[in-house]
C-alpha cells in the first residue's frame, strides 16, 4: 500500500464514522446504549460527545444537547422514546462501574 496523505486519511477515518454511525443508527437500533457501555465502553452518547469535545477543539460552541440532535438526528428525547428500553437492575450496576472506568466522572444524561 502506498502511503496515505494526511487529507485521505481524515476522509477515510470520516467515511468509517458515518458508517459506525448509520450502522448504530439505521441498522442496529435494537443494541441499547446501556449495553455498549457495559460491553466496549462507549455508546452513541459517546460519540455525539466526542463530536462536541472535536467541535470545541476547533472553537465552535455546542451544546452536549446540540451535539446529540446532531449524532442522533433527532432531539435525543425522540430518541430514546422511540428506541430505549427499560434497563435492569444488573444493567444500571453494570454501568455506573463501566461509566467511572471510561469517562471517570457520574453519569448527567
């Protein structure tokens, strides 16, 4: 393989995040955020997170709210109305240790 530019590479890395993203959103709406946090350590909320965290980087300001409505597609409220489930017990403790070991701080969501 050639060596990628770094242009490319920031267009690849981009086309596999729009595909993590319609993967999570279009295709596997069934897999709850609870469940990926608890599994890999992150979850859509992440993600819509780190797109905030990368727009402040670059001195845009947006909202944690913005920034959902701008991942989800959606007010994050729609969202979860239309395709969260209620957790169980064992889900709620699995997360707050999943929650403390990769974001560090308590859940405001």
């Amino acid at each position: 393989m050639d060596q990628i530019d770094a242009k490319t590479m920031i267009e690849l890395e981009a086309a596999a995040f729009r595909t993590l993203r319609a993967h999570l959103m279009e295709k596997r709406t069934d897999v709850q955020n609870i469940d990926m946090m608890n599994l890999a350590g992150f979850c859509r909320n992440c993600l819509s997170r780190w797109v905030q965290e990368a727009a402040h980087e670059r001195g845009i300001e947006m909202s944690k709210d913005e920034a959902r409505e701008l991942y989800y597609g959606m007010p994050y409220e729609d969202w979860k109305a239309q395709s969260q489930t209620e957790a169980s017990a064992e889900q709620h403790a699995a997360f707050k240790t999943a929650f403390a070991e990769n974001v560090g701080e308590a859940d405001k969501s």
